[in-house]
C-alpha cells in the first residue's frame, strides 16, 4: 500500500532535552493512525514536524512521496485541527469554513458549494450564519473540523481535538470522527493520551514514550500481544505481576510467583534466576474455589469484590502481597466472599518480559 506519510529518522531537540529520538514510521494512504502517549512523550512534537510549524533536529518527511521537510505549513499538502477549535470569534460558522478557501482564490459559487457539503458532513446544515461566539464545544470541534477538510487536504492532523470535552460528547466524536474518515478515505493523523480514543478510533496505533516509538500495531495486535510492560501497562487493565525465572524450556518458561510455580509463553529471551514481569488481562484470570476440581495455577485469598455492572471484578492476594485482578461474569462469582481462600489460573500464552525501563 502507498504511503501518504513517512517519518524518516526524526530526531528533536531543544537545547539538551530529546523530545524526539529516531523515528521511523510510515502512514498508509487513507489511514486513521493515532499516536498515543502520556503528555511529554513527543507526539505533539512529532505531529507539528509533519504539519511543518516545527523543524526537525535531523530527519526527513514525505508526504504523499514528495519531500517537505523544508516547506512551511501553508504549502504542504496537510491541514491541522488544533485541541481547542480556534476559530475566528468575530465570523460566523459559514465565513469560518469559507476562510482558507477565499485565500486561495476559489471561485464563490464553489466555496459555497464546498461550504455546503462541509456543513452536512459534520451534521451542521443549519448553523451556517450562527457566531463562533454561539456554538457549544462540540459544534466549536465540528467546524474546525469542517474547516481543515474544506481545502482538501491529503492528510489531516488532529492534535487531540477532543480533550477539552466532556465524557459522553468525546465519544460521540470519536465515533463521527471514525465515520467522517471512513467516508472521505482521507488519512487522518491523531494525537491522542487516551487509550480508548486511539483503541476505538485506529487503523493502527503508534505508542510512544519519552521520545521513543515503542510499539506499531493494530489495536488488537496491541492489546493482546504488547512488546513491552510499558506498552502493556498503557494499553488497557492489566495485571503486572513480578516474578521470577524457574525454567526455560524453548518458548515456555516457568516462572515462580510467591514461592508457587506457573507456566508462560514467553517472546523474550530469559534465563533461570532472572527477574521478570509477567502481565494478565483482568478478563484472562480465572478464579477457582480450592478443591480437588481445581486446576493448576496460583493459590491466593479473596481481598476485594467490585461490581462494575457488566462484570464483577474480583482482587485476590497472593501470600498477602500482590492483588490479582479478574473480571468475571455474575455466575462466575456466586459464592466468591473476602477472605475465601481461592485458586487463580490463566492461559499460559500470558506474556512474560525481562524488565525494561521503557
């Protein structure tokens, strides 16, 4: 597949800080990929050297096979929706969209038209002639988002768009954002720190950290197979239970948890003795009464019992220490109290890493 995007060896630098180390990455043509990170973790960074309002330390970027490292924002063939809308406070929703075209000279009738088709694409036919002043904060997003599609930008870039809005107007977004994109085949750029925003919305997803990206995939590739705890722990609930190397038999380990023995796939080259970290979605773990019935796994103690609605999450203890968390369904839990001695078990396909400090 054609890239509309490649990132090639970006580096940044301000003064002695690394914002950005190294960086390849390319963005399929009509693909929504979000970069995903904590705050500080240079995806904001990385998305304003392709939207050309920064330079890079060292690097090149295409886009659409054209290099433009050197080209200012207006000249690239890319658009940007900012975290809050900006639009212009004294024009209306109408002239706010209109803005970019008039500067490139488009001819009335098709601004008008272009302004139009705009207006219902983000479900906003009515609204033309209201002020900016006027709006509420999702139809503020709407426009800046009609706005940056009006010229027809190859790429566009969305610098978390939706942060600023309350919980049930976010993921309405998303989901028009999805079907926006979808519609139009554009390639969407989005920069999120919300793991659900990038696992509801991606094509693929790049997880960055401290200036590093960590793990390329699809949502689904990065939820069940994570490369790294840091990409596990960011991804999703998980469990991050520290234990240790007792065997190594190809790609099966046994590793020891408490002084109680437990085996795992492992992607990792580990040794016996060595110290490593073991990571199990709640929705994995299975919690068994003690009895002759049970099956192989880790002894513990009931510690805590939450109802979360759709499932009961159950926190078990290992020798006291470490909380175990699973998610089960209703009749999964009958009869579960605290204090109840109990078994835990997982698939041994659960993933286990040598420690890392990324």
């Amino acid at each position: 597949m054609k890239s509309a995007v490649e990132i090639l060896g970006i580096e940044k630098r301000f003064g002695p800080t690394v914002a950005i180390e190294h960086v390849d990455l390319a963005i399929d043509e009509g693909e929504f990929l979000s970069l995903l990170g904590a705050s500080g973790c240079g995806k904001s960074t990385l998305l304003r050297i392709i939207a050309g309002f920064e330079s890079p330390t060292r690097g090149r970027i295409k886009i659409q096979g054209e290099d433009v490292t050197g080209w200012p924002p207006h000249r690239r063939p890319s658009n940007i929706v900012f975290q809050r809308g900006a639009l212009f406070p004294h024009m209306n929703v109408f002239d706010n969209i209109a803005y970019s075209l008039r500067l490139r000279k488009w001819p009335r009738k098709r601004i008008a038209e272009k302004v139009e088709e705009m207006l219902a694409l983000v479900r906003l036919e009515d609204l033309g002639h209201r002020g900016a002043n006027e709006l509420s904060g999702g139809q503020i997003q709407r426009v800046a988002l009609a706005r940056a599609l009006a010229a027809e930008p190859r790429v566009l870039l969305l610098d978390e768009p939706l942060s600023a809005l309350d919980l049930k107007l976010r993921e309405q977004m998303q989901l028009e954002l999805r079907t926006i994109q979808r519609q139009l085949g554009a390639t969407f750029v989005f920069v999120t720190h919300d793991q659900t925003e990038a696992l509801v919305m991606s094509d693929r997803i790049a997880i960055m950290n401290q200036g590093h990206l960590v793990q390329l995939g699809t949502p689904r590739e990065i939820y069940t197979r994570p490369a790294s705890v840091f990409a596990s722990a960011f991804i999703g609930q998980t469990n991050l239970i520290r234990c240790t190397v007792a065997a190594v038999e190809g790609s099966t380990v046994t590793v020891e948890i408490g002084g109680q023995r437990m085996p795992a796939a492992s992607p990792a080259s580990l040794s016996p003795g060595e110290p490593a970290t073991l990571s199990v979605r709640p929705e994995a773990v299975r919690v068994h009464r003690i009895g002759p019935e049970a099956p192989f796994g880790i002894d513990a103690k009931v510690a805590e019992i939450i109802y979360l609605g759709s499932s009961i999450r159950i926190g078990a203890a290992i020798n006291g220490d470490a909380i175990v968390w699973a998610d089960l369904r209703d009749e999964e839990a009958e009869g579960l109290t605290p204090g109840m001695d109990v078994r835990l078990a997982w698939p041994p396909t659960a993933i286990v890493w040598k420690e890392t400090s990324k």
